[in-house]
C-alpha cells in the first residue's frame, strides 16, 4: 500500500515539473528574440524593444536597467507611418539621467557593424552629454551618471561621447589621492593635449585646454580610466563620490576630440558608427571604431541664363524655350524685370535685348537670366580610432606569458544621457535597419558539490544557455557518496555553504550561476595504541598497554598524526621498538593506500609495539700523568692557565702554581642495546668513579656524559719553570721546548690507556770550594788472644775531588768525582747547557767505598771475628775470606778494620807456658776417662 502511495506521489511531481517547464516555455515565448539561433540579428526602430531595455523615470541612476525593460510615457515613440522610433534619454530638466541598452544580445566584432542613427545632442550650455558605449562584460551593465556619462565607474568601458557642457577645472600637477577631492572637471581627465606630441601622453584634468574658452560643445572618444591610482575610497571623481575608474577623454593627436557647438542647437543630426573588422595580420576582432556626426543641407540662390526669340515682357508668356546656334549676341544696356508663370511657379528674372546671328541671318534675341533653388551639403565631423587603444586604456585587454594581447570578440553595448544642473533635452532618433550584426548572449550555470569546507567533492557540471531563454536544471548526487551526508543548497553566490533554499532551476541569467549542492564529511575515528610486548602483544592485556591515542577526522582523509614525538618520549623511558611505526616513517596507514578514515563508522586501531630495553655496560678509565723534574728526578713546580693546561709563557699573572704532577682522565663507558644490538660509546672528563652511572633510555645521566668514541687528550707545550731550561721527555714525537707535546695519547673507545710521561728540566748552576782528599781504609790482622799483629797490617788509600753546586734558588749540594783519575779544571757536576755530568754524583754517605779485601795468605789461623772504627758492619764476608766493601761515610772518616784470628798448628804451648797448652792437656785426660769408663759399662752388660 506504502508502495502505491509512494509511486502516486513521484508520478504527481513529474506532472508538476513538466507543467512547471511548459509554463515557463510560454512565458518567455514574447522575448523568442534570445533564442540561441539568433545571430546577424537587424534591430530596427519596429523591434527596438525586443532588444532593447532602458530607464525613462528621468531619475534615479541607480534604477537604470532591468532585464526586460517596460517602455514608460516619453521613453520611447515608435511612428509607424514614418518608420522612426525616438528613445528620451533626458527631458529638458534638471538631474536627468537615462539609460538604453542592448539586453540578452552582444555586437559581434568580427563582423562589419553599422549604426544608422538621428541624434539631438541638446542645446549648448545643456549638460552633460550623450554616450555611446561599449563593455566587455554582461549585457545591460553601464557606469556612473553625471560627467561620467555611463561611461566613467565601469572599468572596462569605453566609447564615444558628446558633451555641450563646459566645466571649469584647474589641472592637477598629480594624480588625486586618498583623500583628496579632485575638480569637477568634465570630462573627468584628458590624456594627451591633442597638439603637441611631446605632451601627447601627459594626464590633463577637465577638457582640453586648447578648446575650454568660452561655451562650447565638445565630441571624442572616452574610456573608464584602468588605472589602480583611482581606487581611493575617498577621492572625489568626475563629481562622484568613492567612484573608480573615472572617464577620461581620449585627446591625442591620432584622433583628437573636436568643437562641435554649431551642432549644439536642439536638432537631429545624423550619426553614424561604423566598425570595420580586421584584415591581413589584424584579427577581426581588433577592427576600427569610426562615427561620422553632423552633415546638413542649406539653399542658396544661383543664376541661370537662357535665351528666346519671345519677348519676356509680354504677358500671357507661359513658357521660356532655350534658342539654340545663338552667337555673336549682342546685350543691350537696358535691362528689364520680368515676372513669368512656369506650371505652378511664379518665377523672377531680367531679360536684355539683343541681336545676334542666327542661321546667318540677324535676329533679336533676348536672354534671360532666372534663379533658382539649389542644394549644398555640408561634411559631418569624422572620429576614427583602432578599438584596440580604447580597449587597452580602459583595461580590457589580456595579455598571457609569451606577452601576446588578446581581446573580446563581443561586446555589450549602451547609450547613456545625463543633464546635472542645467536641463537639456537629449534624443536618438532610430529608423529601419539602424542596427546589425548581434550575438544572442549565452551564460554558464556550474553546479559543484562541495563539502562544508568549501572542497569539490565530485566533479563539477557545467551548462550552457541562452540568457532569458533557455531553462537550467540541477539536482543533487545520487546515490549520497559513501562517507558524506547531504545537507542541502548554498547560496548560488556564496561557496561558504550556507544553506538557503534557492531553487535549482530557473532561466539563464545575465550573469554566470553557481549553484552549491553542500555534503557534511562523516567523522571517522581511530586509537593508536602503544604496546609492551613483552607482557601482551595484541594488547588484549590492559597491563601492555603503554599509550594510547584517539584520532578522528574526516572520511577519506590521511591523518596528521604521528607517532615520531610518542616513540621519542617512550623510548627516553627506556622503551624500543623495531615497528614500521618508528620515528622515521611517521604514521603509516597498514594493509592500505587509502586514507587512515576509510572506512566508513568503523573504528580502526593501529598498535606500536614496544619492547623494554635492557643494556650491558661497561666502564674504563684512562688516566695520563706527566710529570716535571729535574735531572735527579726531584718534582719541579708549574704553572698552569685559566684552562688547567700547563702554562708554555714566562707570564704567570693570573696563573696557578702547582707542585703535583698533571693529570687528565677520561672515562669511557660503553653502553649495548640487548635489543638491537646497537653499541654507543660515552666520555666524561669529568666522572672519576669506578661505579656504572645510571642509564636513562639508554644514556648515561649526569657527570658531562657525551657520545663520542674516541677523545685525544689536550695539547700543550712544556711549561715554563723558573730557574730551569727543560731538557727531555719521553712522550712521542718531542724535540724541543716550543713544540706541543701531544697528544701523548690518543683514547679509544675499545683501548683506554693509562700512561705517565716525564718531562725532564736541568737547572742553572754555579760552582765552587773544589778540593782533593785522601781517605785511608786500614785491616789489622791480630791474635784475638793477644791482639798483637800476625801479619803487617793492609793499608788503601782514595783520593776524592769534591765540588760545591749552587742552582737558581740559592740551593747547595755538594758533589764528588766519581770518573777515572782527575778532573779537568773545566771538568763540572753539570754541562754548559745544565745537563747531568755522569763523571759526577751528589756526594752522600755510602756513594764512595772501598774494595772488599781478602786476607793474606800467609795467615793459616781460623778467623774467629771482626770489628772496626767507622767502618761498616758487617766487616766480613760470609765465608770470613774476605774483609766486606768499605763505604765512607759523608765526613770522609777513615776506615779501620781489625780481623780477629786463632792458631792451628802441632806446636802446643805447655801449661807451664802459661798459654793455651794446659787447657788441651786437661782435655785430653778427660776424654779418656770418659771413654774407659763407659767401655767398662759395657762389658758388664754382656
């Protein structure tokens, strides 16, 4: 039943729409006119207002043009018994104003065109003109009124006009601007002077000097002046406020205006405009423009003669025969008035008698001389100009890329009249075949459908038709596209979707239609979620989830998201991930080329994976000491700078005194990813601890921590020590005291170094108190019990040079030779250039000695000890062979050594000797008395 109903209704719209089109058919069956058939249309006085629409209120300008204008009393009178129509631009008022224009047609200007016309300008001292103008624009379209004339305030616009109204003007030394009022010249400006041709292309205010004396009425072509100087909104052209584009007459030399007052007196005169088409190299449409105004015709009284043989005189003459073969004619003195009838003219004259020979015989003759009517014909004005400078003055022309100009090749048309202050009445007289050669006007309707933003969504539709003929009809997309909703009709002039309700057909119009079908984008949405993988890879687990990101836009649309600035900030956190989603790629859509809202009400959701990271490290340190000392190896004290380095300048103001040796460390910690396996190197000058630091994303925090995978240690050159010229040093690549001395080392990600570089300096000495002394070593070999002497005692003698040294600080030290023989006089603990002298050594207790010294071997006594003055313990060797190395003390004291001995030998001094005898003797009784006794123990036992 729904069904039925449903079909019913669609079949009663398609009634309506049909009846609707055939009523709008009917209604514009009386302007058939427009048909898009029509070309080379001849608009003549009988069809003027098929073609033709005006303003006759004599009024307001602003009401000047309708589409299809209505003729109002005194408008316009079509005589048809003389086949003359007049059109009133402006009765003999004041503030006149009257507009005719040629509607829904266009000249053609690649055809010859001819416009026979009357026209009666008004009376001179009238205002303020009659236009004839042409426009590249819609048809019916004109300017400002006044001493624009329709012509000034439509950019674009230009022609011809007559003027019997002379302004008063100064002429501006500068174009007007914002804000200031010009005069109200009239015309409004004048290119060119119109006689000499160094001022032809100068810019005049008002009518041409050379002709603005006294009244005057003036004719010449006009233009809307294109130039964007005019468009000030508070200047005052031609008499019009905020008017641009004012008119300008057109002066120069070529086709200069003229004085034409004498046709300034109240009657119709014939004018002409002629455009002839292009021929040869110039395009049709690039023609001449002419018009021809003026011309009349004037009687005046001229002598005719003949001759008869009939007196004149006498009455009842009727007719005046001419006499042929007249000759030798002899004139009287005496002449004489006649009065004569001929048919239905009384005709005045003088006759004179007189003879002449006729046909060889003498005869009177009389010859007449009458007068009658003549006819003179006087030249119109003539204006002739290539339509292409009008065109390119008042803008009209288009110029493209490679600088060719192009113009149109139609052209709307209208005739203007205005008075102002004084009256004036202004007429164009229109007979039979007064017009040719119109283009019916066709304009476009585009139907685009858009989005609420103003974007196409499909293709635009555009159509063609006759202007107030043809019928467009538009409708919406169907089927709705996938991802939109229909919302409904913008305003035809308005893409910012606004939605009205204006129809979506209708005739074609004067101007060129848009009309907006809008569609509301559905609003998609997606989630970009971040996952951990290692505790949920789908995401299911709500504990994986580490972020998560809604996103909406339209359907269709690639999303602006990315997850670069997430994935930056989850992997500080210590995060990674080996996605398509990294921070390189940005947001890639998966499994599509689409955009990412692409499918319509369904929620897409995209993952990240991620994983946490764990690291390996490992720490090491490099450390690089230098050491400055002297020739002894003593530490030297030095300056170092503002920057720490080791000061090279003997200028130490500001500097650091330092008595340690210098010290640089670098720790290098390297750092692997365990899930990429990526490897980083970092260096801290900085960090001293033999602790890992914390890692945050895999960075080392604090302690000046940079990545980097090798850093040579500073450069700087030996520094400068008081007292002291350096010498040596045992770092790489150094020879002398002005070169840099680095790098010592260079420390690498994978070889740290720890390394101690010494840099040697020699001191400046003086010498003094040289002197030889002779220290004597002396062994003594004595009985220990008697301590008498068994052999003579050893006596060595060395003789020892000593020298004082001074160095740059006042200190003293005391050195000894220790080379062969003696030195020579020039012979020094050090060298001229302060270098050590091996021969020599600092002077201490022990640094001298004398030789070890074997015992005689003549002595055949066991050694039973030793002992000594100033001598050193222990005296003798360990087999007791030998007295020890002697060393002399740091007061060179003698040595003496006594070696203590007992005798071995068959000789026993008996007990009565008083020596050692006695006591063998009661040993020897005692052994045997103990060996006899313990035998006798033993048999007993048996």
């Amino acid at each position: 039943m729904k069904k039925r109903r449903s079909q019913r209704s669609e079949g009663f719209l398609l009634i309506l729409s049909l009846f609707t089109l055939m009523l709008i058919s009917a209604c514009s069956a009386r302007i058939n006119v427009f048909a898009s058939t029509i070309n080379n249309v001849t608009v003549n006085a009988s069809n003027f207002q098929n073609y033709f629409s005006w303003n006759a209120n004599h009024g307001t300008w602003s009401n000047a043009v309708t589409a299809n204008g209505t003729a109002k009393t005194g408008a316009y009178d079509y005589n048809a018994t003389t086949g003359i129509g007049t059109a009133t631009l402006t009765t003999a008022n004041v503030n006149q104003s009257g507009i005719v224009a040629l509607t829904a047609l266009q000249m053609d200007m690649t055809q010859p065109i001819k416009l026979s016309l009357k026209l009666n300008m008004g009376n001179l001292g009238g205002a303020d003109g009659v236009s004839f103008g042409f426009y590249p624009g819609n048809a019916g379209q004109t300017g400002a009124g006044g001493a624009d004339s329709g012509i000034g305030g439509l950019r674009g616009a230009f022609g011809w006009t007559v003027d019997p109204w002379k302004n008063t003007y100064t002429i501006p030394t500068t174009l007007p601007a914002t804000g200031v009022t010009s005069t109200t010249a009239d015309p409004s400006y004048t290119l060119g002077d119109g006689v000499s041709a160094s001022n032809d292309n100068k810019l005049y205010g008002g009518d041409p000097a050379s002709l603005n004396t006294g009244s005057s009425a003036i004719g010449g072509w006009s233009y809307a002046n294109a130039n964007p100087m005019y468009d000030a909104p508070n200047s005052t052209m031609s008499g019009n406020n905020g008017i641009i584009a004012p008119k300008t007459s057109y002066n120069r030399t070529d086709s200069p205006q003229q004085l034409i007052s004498d046709l300034a007196d109240g009657t119709f005169r014939p004018l002409t405009l002629i455009y002839t088409p292009g021929t040869g190299n110039v395009p049709a449409n690039e023609g001449t423009l002419e018009v021809q105004y003026g011309g009349a015709t004037t009687a005046s009284t001229t002598t005719a003669i003949s001759y008869s043989s009939t007196d004149p005189s006498v009455s009842g003459i009727t007719a005046i025969s001419p006499t042929s073969g007249v000759t030798n004619f002899k004139q009287s003195t005496a002449t004489k008035n006649f009065t004569y009838t001929l048919g239905n003219t009384t005709t005045t004259g003088t006759y004179t008698p007189g003879t002449a020979t006729v046909n060889k015989k003498t005869v009177t003759v009389y010859r007449i001389e009458k007068g009658t009517s003549t006819t003179t014909t006087k030249a119109p004005y003539d204006w002739s100009i290539p339509i292409t400078t009008l065109e390119d003055l008042a803008g009209v022309s288009t110029t493209d890329s490679s600088g060719k100009k192009s113009y149109p090749s139609s052209l709307s048309f209208f005739m203007t009249g205005s008075t102002g202050g004084a009256i004036n009445l202004q007429q164009v007289q229109i007979p039979q075949d007064s017009f040719v050669n119109f283009n019916a006007v066709q304009n476009t309707v585009t139907t685009n459908y858009i989005d609420t933003n103003g974007n196409p969504i499909a293709p635009k539709v555009t159509t063609t038709g006759v202007v107030g003929s043809d019928t467009y009809l538009t409708s919406p997309l169907s089927p709705v596209p996938t991802g939109y909703d229909y919302v409904g009709l913008a305003n035809a002039t308005n893409n910012s979707a606004k939605i009205v309700s204006d129809a979506a057909t209708g005739l074609y119009s004067q101007n060129n239609l848009n009309i907006y079908y809008v569609y509301k984008v559905k609003q998609e949405k997606a989630t970009v979620t971040y996952v951990d993988d290692s505790i949920d890879a789908t995401g299911k687990d709500p504990k994986s989830i580490i972020q998560q990101d809604t996103i909406t836009g339209d359907f269709s649309s690639q999303a602006s998201y990315t997850t670069s600035s997430v994935i930056s900030s989850l992997k500080a956190k210590g995060y990674w991930t080996d996605s398509v989603y990294d921070e390189f790629d940005g947001f890639t859509v998966a499994n599509t080329t689409n955009g990412v809202f692409n499918q319509d009400n369904v929620v897409q959701n995209f993952i990240v994976h991620m994983t946490k990271v764990t690291y390996t490290t490992s720490l090491s340190l490099s450390t690089e000491k230098v050491n400055f000392v002297d020739a002894l190896g003593n530490a030297l004290p030095w300056y170092a700078g503002s920057d720490g380095l080791p000061l090279h300048s003997t200028d130490t103001a500001g500097a650091t005194l330092k008595t340690t040796p210098w010290v640089w460390q670098v720790a290098f910690l390297k750092v692997s990813n365990n899930q990429t396996g990526q490897v980083s190197y970092y260096y801290s000058t900085t960090y001293n601890s033999q602790t890992i630091p914390d890692l945050v994303g895999g960075v080392p925090t604090g302690a000046g921590w940079t990545m980097q995978e090798s850093l040579p240690s500073p450069s700087f050159q030996a520094p400068y020590i008081a007292g002291y010229n350096w010498t040596s040093s045992d770092s790489p690549g150094n020879v002398d005291f002005d070169q840099p001395i680095q790098p010592y080392q260079f420390h690498g990600k994978d070889s740290p170094e720890n390394v101690t570089y010494t840099l040697v300096y020699n001191g400046v000495f003086s010498f003094s108190n040289r002197q030889e002394k002779t220290i004597t070593e002396t062994i003594n070999y004595l009985d220990q019990t008697s301590k008498k002497p068994l052999v003579d005692a050893v006596i060595q003698n060395k003789v020892i040079t000593f020298e004082t040294v001074k160095d740059a600080t006042g200190s003293s030290k005391v050195y000894y030779y220790k080379g062969v023989g003696q030195p020579a006089v020039d012979n020094h603990p050090y060298h001229t250039d302060g270098s050590v002298n091996t021969d020599w050594a600092l002077w201490t207790s022990g640094v001298a000695s004398f030789e070890a010294q074997s015992h005689p071997s003549s002595l055949t006594y066991e050694v039973i000890g030793a002992d000594g003055v100033d001598a050193t313990a222990p005296y003798l060797t360990e087999d007791k062979t030998a007295v020890t190395t002697q060393a002399i003390d740091e007061n060179c004291d003698d040595v003496v050594v006594n070696v203590y001995f007992a005798y071995h030998g068959a000789n026993i001094q008996m007990p009565h000797a008083g020596g050692p005898g006695l006591f063998y003797v009661i040993g020897i009784a005692l052994f045997s008395l103990v060996m006899s006794l313990t035998l006798r123990h033993l048999k007993k036992k048996r």
